[in-house]
C-alpha cells in the first residue's frame, strides 16, 4: 500500500534525499520546510507518516508535534535529531513523538524498519479504538434494548392491573405522563420525573390479587370486602419485589422513595408507589397511616393524580364525573386527602394536565 508521508525539514537537501528513499519504498513524500508548513501539510493532506526535524525556523519540531498530536492522536511521527543529541530527541518523545532516527540518513534498512515498526504501532493503537468504540456501540444499543424492554414489561403489567375497569390502559399512561408534570413542577430532577412517568403506571398492579367478586362488584363494598381491597397496596409492593429480595418485615417502617441512581431505581420507586398511593396526607389513609411529608413525595403525586383520573374516567361501577366536579373534589382534598404544595402544582400547570387527558382519551 502507497502511504502518504510528510517530510519536514529546513535542510532541503536533506529533505530531497529523504523524499527519494520514500519513494524507492513506493510512497508519496510530502516536503515542509518548518513547522508551520508542517501543519498546513497536515490539514491539506492528513499524511500517513510524519518524520520531522527538531531545529526550524519559523515553528521547530517541538511545537510542531506537540500541536500536531492534538488532532492526530494516531499518526505516526518519527523526530530526525542530529548526532549525539539524545537529550532534544526524548524531549521530542515526551511531546508526543514515537521514534527519532540520527541525521544523517543514510542507511536505507534502518529507515524502513522504523516506518515498518512505527505503522505497526499505528495500526494496533487503530485496531484497539476501533474494538474499543464498537464495543461501546453494542453497549449502548443493549441498553438501549434492555431499557425499552423493560419499560415494555413495565406498561404492560399496569394495563393488565388496570385491564378490567379501563381497557385501553390510557389511564396508567396519564397518570405516569400527570406525574411527570407535577414532580418537575415541585422540583424533583429530571431524571427522577422521569423515573415516576414510568413508575407510576404500576401503582394498581396489586390488584391483579383481588378476586374480581370484590374488584368489579357495581355496588358498595361491605368492611370485610374493603379491608381485602386494601390490600392492594402491600400486594403491589410484592408483585413488585424481585424474589430474590429479601422483602422487610414491616413495610410501613421504610417509607423513603429509592434513591434515583440505585440500581433497578424503576422497579424500586414502582415499588414504593403501589405501597403508598392510598396514603393520605392527614394520616388516614392506608395501609401505613403516614402523615404528611412522611410520604414520599412520588407517592403524593401519584395520590393526586390517580384520584382525579379516576373521578374523570367512567369505572364499572361510576359514571365520570364533570370536569369541575372533579377539580372541586381536588380542592375540598387539599390538606386532607392531598399533599397542599401537590394540589397547587396541579393547578399551576392545568393547561398541561388537560393536554395530557385530551391526547390520551379512552
Ligand atoms: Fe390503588
Ligand atoms: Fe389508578
């Protein structure tokens, strides 16, 4: 293969008898006569192999290899040093060239063999970023696929929750998209917002458990039937319990949202969901009675939002509710059944709320 290669040198003598030894090698000699030609040389021509002269008016050696490394991290540079000048040539190494051979150049095998060794080292530096970026692509696209599947899994397990009282699954994916809103709106990251968009979907999965006698009775529930409905919400929390995990003895004493970079972050917060969204902010919600802050703030969103979905939304055993019916009942909550700050971001960002519910109609 005919390779490009720079020669940069101030002596044109030694420029032409270099020029003449690359070409009986067959490759194509490029000739600057300093520094500065070197780089424009560099740009105009991206050489395959560079060997360059250390003491140059205009731009010397030094600076030439040092600014030349910056964009051409992988290029071979080879320092010409006169004799006896050890100390210039690992001067110029520590600048970033990889070899230096001794002017004069007279011996053509030598020349040879340092292009032969310095291309091979090029080679293997190219090899190993190549290998190294395309392990990194089939990194980024496995997770990419492991992220989709599991947000697939993890849609589709709260449609099947919500299956028999909402077909179409749209009220899992306003309340994820509601969620979303109103953590950004009370400050949580964007990553943790986003973590709720997918983890709120899941906060019914609990009632996969309730016999359908129960869940889809039309009339009211007598207390025994209400305290198995409640139940829920601990059902939930293991459904969601990787079974490897040793779950908590009392699960109303870890009432804390995951942190957002521990790992299976989703699962975890999907979790603390399904335990907590029946909590009230006044202390008597279920299953643990936490008051207030105590909950955690994901948990408080999920309450506000799934409530007023649910009041908007025609259920097997209601009507829906009109639209300021349903804002109403939000209001006479607050302080109560939700979280004051929760309900103030709700209708800080009704335009957004309503864009959710149009575009996800059942
Ligand atoms: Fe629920
Ligand atoms: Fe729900």
């Amino acid at each position: 293969m005919s390779l490009n290669v720079l020669i940069i040198d101030d002596e044109e003598f030694l420029r032409r008898s270099l020029a003449d030894f690359i070409e009986d090698l067959d490759h194509r000699p490029h000739l600057a006569a300093n520094g500065q030609e070197g780089l424009r040389a560099l740009a105009a021509i991206h050489p395959d192999f560079v060997f360059v002269d250390l003491n140059m008016p205009v731009m010397d050696g030094y600076e030439f290899i040092a600014r030349a490394r910056e964009t051409a991290p992988e290029l071979p540079i080879v320092v010409l040093s006169g004799v006896g000048l050890v100390e210039d040539a690992m001067r110029a190494v520590r600048a970033g060239a990889w070899d230096f051979i001794p002017k004069p150049v007279t011996d053509f095998a030598v020349l040879e063999h340092t292009l032969t060794k310095n291309l091979e080292r090029a080679r293997l530096l190219r090899e190993n970023r190549e290998h190294r970026e395309h392990l990194e692509e089939m990194v980024r696209i496995r997770t990419a696929e492991l992220e989709r599947t599991r947000l697939e899994v993890v849609h589709t397990l709260g449609k099947a929750a919500e299956y028999r009282d909402n077909e179409t699954g749209n009220h899992v994916i306003r309340v994820g998209n509601t969620a979303a809103v109103l953590a950004a709106a009370v400050g949580l990251s964007e990553r943790r917002c986003e973590l709720l968009r997918n983890a709120a979907p899941m906060h019914d999965v609990g009632k996969i458990g309730i016999p359908d006698s129960i869940l889809l009775k039309p009339g009211r529930l007598t207390p025994e039937e209400w305290e198995i409905m409640k139940t829920h919400t601990r059902i939930g929390y293991e459904i969601l319990t990787p079974s490897d995990a040793q779950g908590p003895d009392d699960l109303c004493g870890l009432a804390q949202a995951p942190a957002s970079d521990a790992p299976n972050a989703l699962l975890a917060l999907a979790r603390t969901i399904a335990l907590y969204h029946h909590e009230r902010w006044d202390g008597t919600g279920y299953p643990c009675g936490l008051v207030g802050e105590a909950i955690p703030v994901e948990a408080r969103i999920v309450t506000v939002v799934d409530v007023y979905d649910a009041l908007g939304s025609e259920r097997t055993y209601k009507e829906a509710f009109d639209e300021d019916t349903c804002r109403r009942i939000l209001r006479e909550g607050t302080g109560t059944h939700f979280d004051p700050r929760v309900i103030e971001a709700f209708f800080a960002n009704i335009d957004a709320v309503m864009a959710i519910r149009r575009n996800w109609r059942d």
